[in-house]
C-alpha cells in the first residue's frame, strides 16, 4: 500500500506548516499519536505553564545532564505527560526544547560585558551544554550563525 501524502503549506502568520484543511500538520500528528492518551488539552496549557515558570525561574536547564524523568517528578507528573505536553505544544522533543533556553542564556552571556572574560566553552558549559561540539552545532541549528560569529555582531563594547 502507498502512504497518503498529504499536501503542506506554510502558514505566515502561524510560522507552521498546515494541511489542505488549514489544520497544523504538528497538531494532527500529534493527535493521532497521542489519542489513547487521558491527557486534556486544558491538563496540558497546564503542566506547559508550570514548565516554563519552572525553567525561567528555576533556570534548571542549566543542569547539564538534566532528563525528562527529573523535570517532570519536579512538576509531579509522568515523564510520558510531561513528553506529550513539549510534543504537542511546541512540536519538538525534550531535548530541543531544553537546548532552546540554552541557547538564548548562552546568547545573553555572549554580549554581557560582565562575562567578556570567559571563553565561549565556558560560557556554553554555564549555559548547560556538554562540549563545544554540541554547543557549537546546536547553537547554529537555532540562530544560524555560529557562537562567535553572534558574539562578534551583537557585543557592543
């Protein structure tokens, strides 16, 4: 049998791809992964609200070898709701969304001129990454540059 395909445009205003029936494709996957789950959708707005004031004020992705079984027994839910939740409100795994605060810490720490002695490794550790070659990789997926060339174009002396 042939897999359906199913037609995507980009969506401007949303920034997400959509469906012929102008539903986000990320919405309906995850739908459909997610359909035997208890979870609802106002459970859901819920446990993403705790997680973003857990993360802006605990800043725990900072913590290089945080996982999604600490994070979610600090919300005192399942690491699988916790999953569910990342998923099916940003589209992307744990992981990514973790790497996300680091990267925008680690952009605050490259133009702040009270960390101008530091090396960008030392900054990235700070920042909750493991090794250069993670920060440097994961840092130009998001932004599209590397971490000295952002620090080179924003740091105003």
């Amino acid at each position: 049998t042939f897999a359906k395909f199913q037609h995507s445009t980009f969506d401007n205003n949303t920034q997400r791809n959509i469906n012929n029936e102008g539903k986000p494709l990320i919405e309906n996957q995850n739908q459909e992964k997610y359909k035997s789950s208890s979870l609802t959708a106002e459970e859901m707005d819920t446990i993403f609200k705790a997680l973003n004031d857990l993360f802006r004020d605990k800043e725990i992705y900072l913590e290089p070898q945080l996982k999604i079984q600490t994070v979610a027994s600090q919300l005192k839910i399942t690491s699988h709701h916790l999953s569910q939740t990342i998923n099916s409100k940003t589209g992307k795994p744990f992981y990514e969304f973790v790497n996300e605060f680091r990267v925008e810490k680690l952009k605050e720490f490259l133009i702040s001129p009270e960390k101008q002695h530091l090396t960008i490794l030392a900054l990235g550790l700070e920042c909750g990454f493991n090794s250069k070659a993670s920060l440097n990789r994961i840092f130009k997926n998001q932004t599209g540059v590397s971490p000295s060339q952002f620090q080179k174009t924003h740091f105003i002396k």
